[in-house]
C-alpha cells in the first residue's frame, strides 16, 4: 500500500556556468513522499508522525541557499541531496519527487 504527503521549502539556488540559471534565484520546491508498506492495525504510518518526520528532513535545506549543501545544485542533485537525508528520518521504502515550479520534477 501507498501512502503520501506533500510538502514545500524555499530555497535559492544558481547553476554554475548556466546562461540562464546562473543568476542567484529561488525557488519553492513542492516535494512529494510516497511511502510503501503494510496496514498491520489499521494505518501504514499516523500521518502526523510521517509530517513530523518529513518536516525535520526537509528543515536541512529550507530557506537554504542550495550551493552552500550542494556543489552543483540542479535539481537532479537536490533530489538524491533530500533523498539521502529523508532516508535518515523515514523507516519505510519512499518515492521521492521534487518540482522545480510549474511543469518541472524529477523523482527517485
């Protein structure tokens, strides 16, 4: 069974050597976490707890300047950067997809 949470963080970020994004900017990152796993008493995970410990991965890279976190900061990179640190505070097996604004992601 699948269970998932959206949150958001605001980040500014450039791209080194990129015509475009090589300017500092930001952005508000829409993330979603889908968990995988067994309803043994009636629920996978409260979805609090699951927020809980979505918020406290997140909170690393929230109103963060990304170059800082990240050498190259594409979203690529930011997020197998969220993954590993999501890994750190969800027990369970997680799809991970960010969108860079409207129209943009990337999953893993």
């Amino acid at each position: 069974m699948k269970l998932g949470v959206i949150d958001y963080i605001d980040c500014a970020h450039f791209i080194p050597g990129h015509d475009k994004c090589g300017q500092l900017h930001g952005h508000t990152y829409k993330v979603e976490v889908v968990i995988e796993g067994e309803n043994r008493s009636g629920m996978i995970i409260d979805f609090s707890e699951l927020k809980k410990s979505i918020k406290e991965g997140l909170s690393h890279f929230d109103h963060k300047m990304l170059n800082d976190l990240i050498e190259y900061p594409s979203v690529e990179n930011i997020c197998e950067a969220v993954k590993e640190r999501l890994a750190e505070c969800i027990p369970f097996p997680f799809t991970l997809r960010i969108w860079e604004g409207e129209g943009k992601w990337v999953e893993m």
